[in-house]
C-alpha cells in the first residue's frame, strides 16, 4: 500500500490522502508468440501491486506457463498465488473469467475481433480491463534517412519471430527520393535471410506458428498480386517444411489490397511509395489500429513533428526494436486500453481510494 499524503486542506480539522490498493484477482488470457515474457508482463506486476493471478496461456505454447508455475512453486510462493489454467477451450474459460464476480482485473494479449468480445463480457461485472490488441504498423523510410540503418531497423522491425509480432512493421512506406537505393539494398538482405529450425546456426527465420498462418500468409500474397503487386523475393513455400515460408518482398502495394489492413503475422513485407511527409502521416494513420509505428529521418525537427502527428502508442524513430521493461507498452484506438511494462504498468493492478480524517483540532 502507497500513501499520498496532503497537509494543507480546505478545513482545519482535516487532514486527506488518498491510498493505493492492490485491485484483488486478476485473471490474464495470454498468446503463443512470447510465451514467456506475455506471461511475465502481466503476472510480474499484478503479483508486486499485491494480487492473486489466475492465468490461461495460449493452447500452443501451455509447456512455458506452466514451467514458470513450478518455478514460482520452488520459489516459495504460496499456494493459490499464481495460478494457470491450460485447456484448448478458450472460450469457456474466457467467459468465467471475464464474468465472475470474484475477479476484479482481467488483462488480454490477443486479436481485436476477440479482445472486443471479452471485453463485452467484463461489462456485466465493471472490471478493469487491460487490453493488447492487434496491430498494423507502418515503417516511413523518408528521403535524408540513413539508408545502411533503415534496412537494418525494416529487417529487424519485420523479420523478428518470422514477423510473428504485434508489432513487427505491417507496411513498409519508402519517400521516392530514397526508394530505389532503399530497396536495392533491403531486397539483397532479405534474399539473404536464412530459413531453418532455430535449433540450427545461423538460422533467421523460423517457422510459422501453424498450417493456417502459412494459408494466410498465401492467401495475402495472392491477393496482393492479383490487384497489381509484385513479389520481387521469396514469397514460395521452403524446403525446410510445410510450416516454413521464404521471406518475401511485395512491390506495389496499395490500400485496396488485404495486406493493407489485416495484420499480416509472418514473413512478408508490403512496400508502398510515397511523395511527401503528408502523404505518409495520412496513410499511416489510415487504419483502425494504433500500436506501434516506425520512422527513418536525419531531421530532428521532422523526429519530434512526425512522432506527434503519428496516432500510436509506441513509436520506434531511426530504431526497429523498441520494446522495453523500463518503457510504457500499448497501444491507442483499437489496438487496446492501457499500458505494460514501466511504472504506469504497475498502476493498472492498484485502485485508489480516497480517505478524509476528521476531528483533527
């Protein structure tokens, strides 16, 4: 408990301050692509604020939460402090946790379209809710930006975990002025990645989390091409196994083509061209998501102008990897409510109460 004490008050004979409480259960649905640190993002704070968690990890990746549940075991934490529940129903269990009336706190790492649902649901008992939804960030590579550091960051911003993040780059915006030495450049790196089980040396991409992500990532491809695009690397099927993609570079693309508004999540990257600092604040912001967002520049004034115009809440400037501990994470319109990580994480599983002493003369 937190005490924020106030000397000076309306009346003599009181003294206010107002206390911070931990909220009390929290129950927490996270996703497979971090199994870990999904977990401990949510867990790590709800835990130091003083509450009990019950947790429903992914149904693909069930083996890590519960190694962490042992490992809090030997720990010496309590029983009945942190607490997991694997099951493939997802949403069942979602429904009990989202409509008990024991749990104060419900925290979601997932889509939009189901993060809506839950949410609904914690409507019939006025929980706090925390939500991490879906993405579709833009990268601007503009015209006086490094071109060695942008192609760095793009490849590091799209090609993390096969693209399988929140908020790995979803469409690649590149000023004409610096498009062709741009792309030279990024086309020779990609072509260079290397597909394999992460278990092999040198391996940059690995495999899709399963065989509908690989349809997905076909079916964005195929549409992208039959509306005018063109796919000038990889985008084929790979010899290392039916869950493994060559990573592809799609040329062309415009805001009528799928790729251009869902969230691709796998090894694509969808590059569109543009005039001027306008234009690619107004096509980054089309969109009904507001995660993260990226951007390349040698000015600092534009730094600090396009950062304040960009509708995101997280934004990477000459950096494509940006997530922190230290820093604030989330998003803003439908890609979610609040923040984790930093010291406003931790004030998501803390209520605060007010308390007015009298009778102090």
């Amino acid at each position: 408990m937190t005490i924020d004490y106030l000397l000076f008050t309306p009346s003599p004979d009181r003294r206010i301050f107002t206390i911070k409480q931990p909220v009390g259960v929290v129950a927490a649905i996270t996703p497979w692509n971090f199994p870990i640190s999904m977990i401990t993002r949510k867990v790590a704070p709800a835990l130091a604020a003083g509450c009990t968690v019950v947790l429903k990890p992914a149904s693909q990746t069930p083996l890590c939460a519960l190694a962490l549940a042992f490992l809090a075991k030997e720990a010496g934490f309590p029983a009945g402090v942190f607490n997991v529940i694997t099951s493939s129903g997802a949403a069942e269990v979602g429904k009990v946790m989202t409509e008990h009336p024991l749990v104060q706190k419900f925290s979601f790492t997932g889509s939009t379209a189901v993060g809506k649902q839950l949410m609904q649901q914690c409507a019939s008992t006025i929980k706090k809710v925390s939500l991490e939804l879906g993405g579709n960030a833009p990268l601007i590579v503009f015209d006086d930006a490094s071109v060695q550091l942008a192609v760095k960051g793009a490849l590091a911003s799209k090609y993390r975990n096969a693209g399988q993040t929140c908020v790995c780059a979803n469409r690649i915006l590149v000023q004409q002025g610096i498009y062709e030495p741009f792309m030279e450049e990024y086309r020779k790196a990609v072509a260079t990645l290397q597909v394999g089980e992460g278990t092999q040396d040198g391996v940059q991409i690995g495999p899709l989390i399963d065989e509908d992500a690989v349809l997905k990532a076909e079916r964005l491809l195929n549409d992208a091409v039959e509306k005018g695009a063109s796919i000038t690397v990889g985008g084929k099927p790979h010899e290392a196994g039916k869950l493994f993609v060559q990573p592809a570079v799609v040329e062309g693309c415009t805001a009528a083509m799928a790729l251009s508004s869902e969230e691709i999540f796998g090894p694509v990257s969808a590059i569109y061209k543009f005039s001027t600092e306008e234009e690619a604040v107004k096509i980054s912001n089309d969109t009904e998501y507001g995660l993260a967002a990226y951007f390349f520049t040698k000015d600092i004034s534009r730094a600090f102008r396009v950062a304040e115009k960009l509708d995101y809440g997280i934004v990477g400037i000459n950096e494509g990897i940006v997530s922190h501990a230290e820093a604030p994470f989330g998003g803003m319109k439908q890609s979610g409510i609040g923040r984790e990580g930093s010291k406003y994480g931790i004030e998501e599983y803390l209520e605060i109460k007010y308390v007015c002493l009298g009778g102090m003369v």
